[in-house]
C-alpha cells in the first residue's frame, strides 16, 4: 500500500519573516495597497482578468471556501429537489450594485446570460433548471464567468464588489476605492493601486523598496526572495504547462513520435533542477486537486518504450519545439525536453516564437469545476470541445480526458503554482487556496511611533 | 505457509485491530451508502459476479486504520453482492481500489482490468465536517457558548425568583436571550437588530445589563429593552458607549460608526469633554488603588491617563482589546490583554497589573485556538472574551476569571 499523504492545504504556503514592530492585533481601516501585475488588464469583462483580481470588483451568487465547498455570496441561501436538476437561488436583501441600483433576479438573470435555463421566480429569487443532474452548479456559479455585473451607459461593467474601480488608465494603472455599502461590510484598505504590465524583475525590486505592497514573483524569483527572509506566498498548482503537437505539421501526425517523445521526457528531474521542486509533474489535464482522479495518468518516464516507439519510424524525422520568448521557463524546459528525446532517439530543434512541429503551452485555470477547467484548456490548446460545459458523470469527464491524451497531441508537462511577494506591512493575508485574495480583508499595518 | 483463506481472515483481525486501536479512524458507516453505490458501478462494468483479485492502495490523507476501515466495507460489500475475493491469478479479473482526494472531497477509484479491457468507475465522498471541539475548561477560561456567526458580547444574568440563570448574546443578526434549563443553555427568544446599512467589517459591539432591562451599543446604533415578559428592542441613532472605572466614574466614547474603532471623543459624568487619540478599546483600572484609564490606540500604543484623562505614560506591544477585573489576587486589579497578531493567527490573553505608571505581566497567559475577536470586562472578578476557532470558522464565547495561587 503506498501512501502520498497529499496534504492539500500544506501546498499553498507562507514563507519567510512575517514579524512587525506594531502592536495592533484589530484590523486597522485606511491606507493603499500597492499591487503590481506582469499583465495588462483590459476594462472589458471580468472574465477576462485573473481570477484573484475579478473578486475584488466582481460577486458570484456563490463563493468557494478553503475546501472548495459552495459558500453564500450574493445568493444568501439556495434549495434543490432531490435530482439536482431543480435549484432555486435566493438573493442576499439589500445588496446593490457599485452604482446604488438594487441586485434583482432581474439583474441576476440578465448577467448569466449564458444560461439558457434560468427563470426568475421572485423578486429576490431565481430558478436554474436542467435536464440532468447538476449537483455542482453552485460550483459552476462561483466562476469568475458567472460574476453578477451590469453595464452602465458608457459600457463599462459594474459590479458589486468590496471595491470600485475610481480610475482606470488603460495598460497603465487603476486604482480600486473601497465600496463603503458593500453587504460583507466595507474593506479595511481604503483603495488598491494597481500598476499594470510592470516586469517581474520591476516588480520584486519594487516590493524591496517598499513601493509595493503585493508583486508576482517568478519561481526562483520566489525561492530567492524566501531565502532572504521576505514573505512569500504559493497558490495551488493553477496553471497546466504543456507539450503540444501542433496539428496540419505532417512530420507530426505520426502517433508512434509523439508517443516516444511524450514517453522520453523525464518530468521528475526537471522539477528537481529546473522548477526546484515548486509544483507538480503533470500527466492528466487537470490537477490532483480538482479531480482527485489525476493519480491514474502516468508522468514517469519510460525511455525504453520511448526508443522502442522511435525505432518504429524510419528515418525519425527531426522535429522544431517554440516557446514564447519572454518566458525563460519555457525555454529552459523546452530546451530539457529536446536532451530527453534525444535519449530516445528523437532530435528536437529549440526555437523562440517559431513556426514549429510543437509548442510549450501554459494555461491559467480559473475555475474549480472540473468540467469547466477541461473545456477552458481545450480553448486554450485547440483542442475540440471535449466535453460540454455543463460536466456529466465522473466517469464520462474522466473518459474526455483519457481520450484527448491518448493520441499524445497534448502531453501535460507540469501543474505550477502562482507565487506573490508581500511586504511586512500587509497584515491578514488569507488568500483562498485557488484564487481569490480576499483584499476586503487584508489591512495595513500602521508604523508605531 | 497460511493458505487464502486464513491469510483473508488474519488479514482482517489485522485491520480490525487497527480500527480499535486508532479512536480517531472513521465510523464505518459513514461510508455504508458511498460503499453500495460504488460495489454497484464495480459490479456492473465487471459484467460478472466472478471472482476478482483486490488490491487497495491510498493516495489521500486518510490515516491506514481509516482505510482499512473502508476497505472492511468494500470487502464487506463485495461480498454481499457474490463477489469472491481470491488471490491473483493469469485469467482472473484485478480489481484495484484507490482512496484519493481532491481539494473539496474524496474520491475513490476502482480500475476493473479482465484480459486487455480496463474499465474506471469512481465514486465522490464527501469529506466529514470536522467536528466541532470543546476547548478545555478551567477556572480562568471558561467556555459558555459557540456558535458559527460572530458574537460581539454576552452578558449573564443572575436568576432572581421565579426565574432561572439567563443570558444575553450579541451577533452580527440581533440579540438572544438564553436560559439555562439545567442541562445546558436553551435559545428562548431573539430579536433581530434593523440595521439600514451593512455591518462595518469587524463588528465591533456592547452590552449592558441589569436583571430586566438592557443596552446594546453597536455601530451607528444603540439599542434597548426589556427580557420580560417578552424580550423586546428599540433602536435609536448612534450615541456614546458607556466605560466604567472602578472608582465607579462613567467615562462616554463615541464609536466611529463606519470603522472598528472609537474616535477619540470622550464626556465625563461631570459633564467635561476630552479628545484623545483614536482608540479600539479603552477600560478602567487600578494603579496601586489609583483609579486609572488605559487606551488601546489605533496606532499600537496603549495610553495610561489618570481619571481625569490627564497623559501618565504610554507603551507597545500589547493587543488591541483589553479588559479590567477587581481579583483577590495582588494588587486585586488586573488588566486582561490579548497580544498582537491578525485574524490569521491563534491568540493568548495576558494578565498584567498597573504598579507605578507601569505594566508588570502576572502569571501565565490563557491561550486560544484562534483570535480573540471581543474582551470586555463584565464586571467585578470576570471578563468575556470571543475567540474565533479557527478550524471550524466557528466563533466561542468565554468566561475569564482571575483565580489566586494558581
């Protein structure tokens, strides 16, 4: 019998030295959060932004807990028959959008647009009804898509959320106020400051200076960060990294190379080397933790089989790898996966922001729900629609997934997780494992005279 | 060599006597109906009642008397539905079960291989809540009631005649009278408190009574009423909060009513007005036998000003909620303080006493699970601290007291 005693929580972790010369143990209201972001956010939808960010603007009728398990959010309470097909979602009383407008069924109805099964039942109450089971729609509502919003008259969303966006200079910089009639109780912080596409060199050297509160940090950014004694913290593993074979690439329709290529690389060393034990090897689509089923897909190495594929083919055609250029991960593990197949008889080209046989592809999760996660990478690989969004049975997800890896397109590579530096004036950082940094709560700490 | 079947039966004293031995494995019968449902799906993709060689491996948390505990179950199930458990063989059908786990639940796996075919059913299980704990009671800390929203104070009534021990129980909904029914505390009545606007996060409230009648202080908010014959409550806009030194003089606070914090502004009984620094929480000791008051400031410090609210010195590095009590013990005046910290992290409640303008920490800290969210002195030798256990998200009103010699 073998045990991985996977301690799930144990994954998402807070480093180095959290001490303060303050005394003050009750949340302290005021100040501004300075948070900067690689990525340059777009004033559109907020199922385009990343999921920790959406919250801070955005409510879900339903919001996920430390375990993943359906919380109230703007849905203060919900019913469903003993079918899962029928559920009836009550709407909290008084809660309002950023503008002042009441939260309707109307409203709420009006922002799942993409549900073709929702019918309001009441003022404050709304019923979503399918044709069969869904025991997890809760689930599917706590994603960032599903954010209740409304647009105003310039077009631009409004949410209901802790904070408000007060100004907004596109591909620049935002700064968020707190909502003083949000329904949880208005934020502690008085604003969030956000400056958009900083490098991450910037940013770390920012969060040093002390003109950042909150930065992204790269992997071995985060290592040496920890190391000298700043504080870091680790998402869950959110962001599948893969090998795609990319499809109309003749040299690559062969099954029997993309097997001995998929079969040759040795995932356990270059986590050891290359991600220095920061994430998970990866052999299915979806991680561990959303499933619970990704145990079933192997991610060893098996370089004998892998010859023994390649000897198949002959002459084995010499294959071109790309990466994007501004990812110096990729790279590195590209330029791994090539000594790999070399092993095995396959010669790899490594070539930056190419036209090539395959790619390395890194795809950001933004959901807890497995079947909407499959469908988000699917997306984002090309891959046809493996299953609709809507889920199924464990076992017919589990079946989409079996069936996209078994032709070896798609080889999932590695699970990493996102690291964030904090600066020691940040107090009460209880992000949720997956996602949402829960800002309303955080507060700073006040220098003590 | 022991042959199949006494290898079974050993096997299972084997499990079994782990199950004894490990009082934290699972009842069994958690997962009766799970284990049916998935011996159901195993025997209809098996598409025989034949026998199958079992292996069973653990990929999930759960302690080895745990799954040997499901794995009884399985066995147990399998065998209900006359399905032999032999040993390998070259022909037979392998069953391989695994526990698993998600973040939100477990999952077990049962891989069905008979010749070339391999077929995966799966069964989700829910995790068990954890259960509620009851923190260990002593003298000085004693726990008197949890519940899962926030409590900002309770206050206990003495019985007078014809009634029995009562309670009072300010939350984030309304106020709730307990009384005691000899086997523990029983909700009677509630009223809920109409707030036209949301709560400020981190409720901050207060409570004063009398054996018929009460105050509740909240945020923009002091309410009133009666317990009998009916609890009953009449809000009004905001006012002062009342503070009492033990010289028996009131000192009134206003409340910010959007934040968690007093603004500074006070008014003697007398009738004078003083502006200090902003503060979360302000009580009344004892310096020596000179009345005293202690502020906990906004920005860390804690303040000491004599009783007519003159400077007498100032320190860090206490918590921000603090409680007086008249004791037996010492100087018979003690300050109850929590210590720094955040809503993250477990907290500890420390006695000290005033000597000469200056805090001396008496004896050993009170520790609890989680933050202490609310301390005010209740009067006399006992204070009411909250804490949140930070496990069950649940939130625990207790009793403090300090005990002499101890």
């Amino acid at each position: 019998m073998w045990r991985s005693a996977w301690p799930l929580l144990a994954i998402v972790s807070l480093t180095g030295s959290a001490t303060s010369v303050s005394a003050e143990f009750r949340p302290r209201y005021g100040g501004a959060l300075m948070l900067e972001l690689h990525d340059v956010l777009t004033l559109t939808d907020p199922g385009d932004w990343p999921a920790p960010l959406a919250g801070l603007v955005y409510d879900r009728l339903v919001e996920l807990d430390d375990r993943g398990r359906p919380q109230p959010g703007l849905a203060s309470a919900w019913t469903h028959d003993s079918e899962n097909k029928r559920w009836q979602f009550t709407i909290r009383p008084g809660a309002k959008f950023q503008d002042g407008s009441p939260i309707t069924a109307a409203s709420v109805r009006a922002s799942l647009k993409s549900w073709s099964d929702v019918e309001i039942s009441g003022e404050d109450t709304i019923l979503i009804q399918t044709e069969k089971p869904s025991p997890d729609i809760p689930i599917e509502l706590a994603g960032v898509r599903n954010a209740i919003l409304h647009r105003g008259s310039d077009g631009v969303t409004i949410g209901s959320g802790p904070f408000r966006i007060t100004e907004w200079q596109a591909g620049r910089h935002a700064v968020f106020a707190a909502n003083e009639d949000y329904w949880g109780g208005r934020p502690f912080l008085d604003t969030v400051e956000l400056t958009m596409g900083r490098p991450l060199r910037d940013q770390l050297i920012d969060l040093e200076l002390g003109k950042a509160d909150l930065v992204e940090l790269s992997l071995d950014q985060a290592r040496g960060a920890a190391q000298r004694g700043m504080r870091t913290w680790r998402s869950l593993p959110l962001e599948l990294m893969a090998l795609v074979f990319e499809p109309g690439h003749r040299v690559v329709e062969d099954t029997r190379l993309r097997r001995a290529v998929a079969l040759a690389i040795d995932r356990a060393a270059i986590l050891n080397v290359l991600l220095e034990k920061q994430g998970e090897p990866a052999g299915a689509l979806l991680p561990q933790w959303m499933t619970g089923w990704a145990f079933l897909f192997p991610a060893t190495r098996d370089l004998g089989r892998a010859r023994d594929s390649a000897a198949l083919i002959q002459p084995v055609p010499r294959l071109s790898l790309t990466y994007v250029p501004s990812d110096p991960l990729s790279r590195s593990i590209a330029e791994r996966i090539a000594l790999n197949a070399r092993e095995a008889g396959v010669v790899i080209q490594v070539l930056p922001d190419a036209k090539a046989d395959m790619r390395i592809a890194r795809v950001r999760l933004r959901s807890h729900d497995s079947a909407q996660s499959l469908a988000d990478i699917a997306a984002a690989l090309g891959l046809p629609q493996l299953i609709r969004p809507d889920g199924g049975t464990l076992e017919t997800l589990y079946a989409a997934e079996q069936k996209v890896l078994a032709d070896f397109r798609v080889v999932p590579l590695f699970y990493l997780p996102a690291t964030y530096g904090l600066s020691a004036r940040v107090r009460n950082w209880q992000p949720a494992p997956g996602g949402n940094w829960r800002l309303e709560n955080v507060w700073l700490e006040a220098r003590v005279p | 060599m022991v042959g199949p079947p006494f290898r079974s039966f050993f096997l299972n004293v084997f499990f079994l006597l782990l199950i004894l031995t490990d009082v934290s494995a699972l009842p069994s019968q958690t997962f009766d109906a799970a284990a049916r449902s998935f011996v159901r799906k195993i025997v209809t993709v098996m598409q025989t009642r034949g026998p199958v060689a079992l292996s069973f491996r653990n990929a999930s948390a759960l302690t080895s008397a745990e799954t040997a505990a499901i794995r009884l179950t399985l066995e147990r199930e399998l065998r209900g539905q006359d399905v032999a458990i032999v040993e390998p063989g070259p022909n037979g059908i392998e069953l391989t079960i695994t526990i698993a786990e998600s973040l939100s639940h477990y999952l077990w796996v049962a891989e069905v291989r008979r010749g070339e075919a391999n077929d995966v059913v799966m069964e989700e299980v829910a995790r068990p809540q954890p259960t509620k704990s009851v923190l260990p009671i002593s003298i000085e800390k004693r726990p008197v009631i949890e519940q899962d929203h926030p409590i900002v104070d309770i206050r206990l009534l003495e019985p007078d005649a014809g009634h029995t021990s009562a309670m009072l129980v300010l939350d984030s909904l309304g106020l709730s009278l307990y009384e005691d029914t000899g086997a523990g505390w029983k909700q009677t009545q509630t009223v809920a408190i109409q707030s036209s606007k949301p709560w400020p996060r981190d409720l901050r409230g207060f409570l004063s009574s009398s054996r018929d009648s009460y105050s509740a202080y909240l945020p923009g908010l002091v309410c009133s009423g009666v317990l009998r014959p009916a609890l009953s409550m009449q809000c009004k806009g905001e006012g002062p909060w009342p503070f009492y030194s033990p010289a028996h003089q009131i000192a009134r606070a206003d409340f910010v009513s959007t934040r968690n914090f007093f603004s500074g502004r006070l008014a003697n009984d007398n009738g004078s007005q003083k502006r200090l620094p902003s503060f979360f929480t302000m009580t009344g000791a004892r310096d020596r036998g000179r009345a005293v008051w202690l502020f906990a400031g906004t920005d860390g410090r804690t303040r000491l000003y004599n009783i007519d609210l003159e400077p007498m010195g100032s320190w860090a590095g206490w918590g921000s909620d603090m409680a007086a009590i008249e004791s037996q013990c010492g100087s018979r005046s003690q300050v109850l303080v929590t210590q720094p910290g955040d809503a993250s992290a477990a907290d500890s409640i420390q006695a000290y006493e005033i000597l000469d303008g200056s805090p001396q920490p008496v004896g050993d800290a009170v520790t609890f699970s989680g933050p202490v969210t609310a301390l005010w002195t209740a009067g006399g030798n006992t204070a009411f601290a909250i804490a949140q256990d930070l496990r069950t998200g649940g939130y625990v009103a207790f009793s403090l007291a300090i005990a002499c010699n101890r």
